[in-house]
C-alpha cells in the first residue's frame, strides 16, 4: 500500500480502527523516535515485544522479510500487535512485527527559486540544485532551456526560477528529463502589490476594523490588522523569522529588487491558524495559537512556512491560474446556473483547491530547508503544525493529522531521509 494513499484512507478512521481493517493495530507516519529505540505512530506510543519480525513493503516487488529495523521520523510503517488497556498505559501498542512500506517513485514536476547550489565536486557527474524542497539531479542527457537572458550552457546559480519534470530515486532525490531555467525579477503588478501590502502597526487606529464584506469583495486588508503587543514574543518571533531567512536573499544587494526585507509582526488575527505572508516580506503572526508551541523548533515551523510563501512568490505565479478560475465561475453565474454551469463550477472549484494543496505542499518542503540550514529541528516541524490545528487545544491523539502535517512527514521520510542526500549535501547550521 502506498504511503500516501494509505494515509489517506487511514485519516478517516481511529487509528485502532485502522489496524482492523488492515490486519495491523496501527499504520501511518513516525511522528517521534526516543534514545531507547522506541517510536510513536500518528502519535501513539509503540514498544517492541522481545523477538519482533520486520518487513519491507516494496513498490513493486510486495512484502519480503528484513533482517532489522531503525526508526526515523517521517517513515511510514504498518505495526501488528496488541493495545494495552489499563489506565496507565492506555493507547501503547505492543508490536510483534514492523513493516516498512517504501514510498513510490513517481513522476514529479514543479516550478520554484533555486535556493542553494551545492558546490560541484559534492555532487559527482550531475549537476544538483536545492529548489522546490527537493534535491535535483540534471544529467548531461536533460533537455535544459534558458531563457530571460540567461545564456545557454550558464552556471546554475540561486535566485534563479527552474520548471523541472523528472523521477523520484531512492536517495531522496529527483532525476531531471526536462528543465526551463529563468532569472528572478519583479514586474510591475508585483511592484505595486508591495507598495499596497505595506503594514506599519504604529499607523493602525484602535477603532479601526476590516468587516467581512470588505474581506469577502476585496480581500485581506493588512493595514486594519492590530498588532498584539508582547514585547518579549514579539522580540522572540523577530530573532527566530530573521534566522530563517535564507543565505542566498542575505547576499543579495540592497538595492536588487528581488531582495525581500523580512519583517515579523505579533497580530491580534483569531480567524489565522498560521501566519500569513505579504509580497514585499512582512510576515504577520497570530498571536492567538502561538502558546502551544513551545521550542524554538516549534515556533519555527509555521514562520518558515510564511516565508516559502514569499520566497516562492504564490500569490503572483498563480495570479492567472486564479483570473482564469475566476473567469470560469462569472460564466457559470451568467448562464443562470444551468445544470451545465453547475457542474463547470464544481470542477472549477476543484481545481482552485488544487491550487492551494500544491502551494501549502510546496511552501511545506522548502520550509524543510529554510528550519534545517538555520539549524532547527525539522522532525518538530509537522508536530507544531499539527498542534495548532484545532480550534481548542487538545491531544494530538484526539484530533486527525491535517493534510499540511502529513505532507511534511513524507517529506521528512523521502528528502530528509537519514544519511540521505538532502542531510549531506545541505548547507551546514548557521546558529552553530
């Protein structure tokens, strides 16, 4: 069974319930690993018997027998076994056999910032580059563009856009067939959202409130946001947003308008889970979840994710893709909602929310990089998100892992694998 079908089935039901229909008490991600060797699955607790048996799930090949077992976050396993009932130990499974399943080597493609280029004698034959939270390998046999000016043959260098298709490997990393490499800039409509989006929470009136008209016909307005004064967090969400900026944006001169100036403000914004970035940097933080993550590593997480946003430029690239779905529901609505209508704007619906799952997927994996290269600790990344999800703060094994969280456990088990190519080749910690 495939990682991410089955986890999918599987996020509709109690993880005990889960095991029932599978024959085992518990599948899913590992979601921690304790010195001791023991691990949790979707956040339940699970110790070894004495003699356990291990699998291997290979996609294609089936189930062959595996001689041992070494956990590691982001890993998805099926456990067989028993749940322990008494009140002391209620919800620990007690595993007799661990099966691994791999994860398939699909078709993947994207478009995204290089952010980091290892230097050439780290990567043997191939070139690689760091973008789209994912490690690409461009052989000497893919059909490479250039285009904006940049010159045939050109050194690969960050700041730079790549359109890549290629495979999925076993080392974590993607094999490129094709490639369209773009120089970074800033065009006039993006110029002039930056302007728009400005924020200064000094300017803001204390009367002063967007309603949900204006919010549903204009959009957020960040001008009427309040800010939340906590001069201690405030101070804390500066330092950590500013440590997770990468090198590449630092090196770049003041004056290159691709430079974003990263600025992190405490807002009073209840209807955010998570904070919300502008085109021109700001970063705006809802004060309202922030006191269930307690680390620095938790804290991290979601401002990473913020920043993947801006760097990755969603709200321009897809400023099209979202005019045209935005065309289509107008012509529905025109047409009287005919029963042909109606069925274009489900698809239409559709694909905008197809739209946004591969921009939290994206902005996921780059955060990746961002918490890994500033030295934080990427394996708490889909736990912070994961305990800021629900409106009431309650334990994790009460509340159904969202999709965001899970897509960053898959990245943990695939890219971020251990004594993988992402660990080796990343940059070193910066905090160090």
């Amino acid at each position: 069974m495939a990682p991410k079908f089955a986890a999918l089935i599987l996020s509709l039901l109690p993880i005990s319930l889960a095991g029932q229909s599978t024959g085992h008490i518990a599948a899913g991600y590992i979601t921690s690993v304790n010195p001791d060797g023991t691990f949790s699955v979707e956040g339940w607790p699970v110790h070894l018997e004495s003699n356990p048996v291990f699998f291997v799930h290979l996609n294609p090949g089936g189930e062959v027998p595996a001689t041992s077992f070494e956990p590691f976050v982001g890993e998805f396993v099926e456990v067989g076994g028993s749940r322990t009932k008494g009140k002391s130990t209620q919800g620990l499974i007690l595993g007799s056999s661990v099966t691994r399943i791999m994860p398939d080597l699909d078709a993947v493609h994207g478009t995204a910032i290089i952010d980091f280029v290892p230097p050439p004698d780290a990567t043997g034959p191939d070139s690689i580059v760091r973008a789209d939270g994912r490690f690409l390998r461009i052989p000497a046999t893919a059909k490479v563009k250039f285009e904006d000016g940049l010159i045939a043959g050109s050194i690969l260098s960050t700041n730079t856009w790549i359109t890549y298709a290629g495979q999925k490997l076993n080392d974590g990393t993607v094999l490129v067939e094709t490639a369209t490499l773009c120089k970074n800039s800033v065009k006039g409509y993006e110029s002039k959202l930056q302007t728009k989006t400005d924020y200064d929470p000094a300017a803001v009136k204390p009367n002063q409130q967007q309603g949900r008209a204006s919010k549903w016909m204009l959009g957020f307005g960040p001008r009427k946001v309040h800010p939340h004064s906590v001069d201690v967090l405030q101070a804390r969400i500066t330092r950590i947003g500013e440590s997770l900026v990468p090198e590449y944006q630092r090196s770049l001169a003041a004056e290159d308008p691709t430079r974003l100036s990263f600025r992190f403000y405490l807002v009073d914004l209840p209807e955010l889970q998570l904070p919300i970035a502008l085109t021109n940097g700001i970063v705006l933080v809802p004060f309202a979840r922030l006191n269930r993550l307690h680390s620095d590593s938790e804290l991290a997480a979601p401002l990473a994710i913020a920043i993947a946003f801006a760097l990755e430029k969603v709200q321009i690239r897809d400023r099209t893709a979202k005019n045209t779905l935005a065309a289509a529901e107008v012509a529905g609505l025109l047409s009287l909602l005919s029963p042909v209508a109606i069925a274009g704007l489900v698809v239409v619906n559709k694909s905008r929310e197809s739209i946004n799952d591969l921009q939290i997927e994206q902005a996921g994996r780059v955060a990746l990089c961002l918490l890994h290269d500033a030295g934080y600790d990427i394996d708490m990344a889909p736990m912070a998100l994961w305990l800021a999800d629900p409106d009431e703060a309650q334990p994790i094994q009460k509340t159904r892992m969202p999709k965001r969280a899970a897509d960053l456990y898959e990245s943990l088990g695939t890219v971020w694998q251990p004594r993988g190519v992402a660990d080796q080749l990343s940059p070193k910690n910066r905090r160090e």
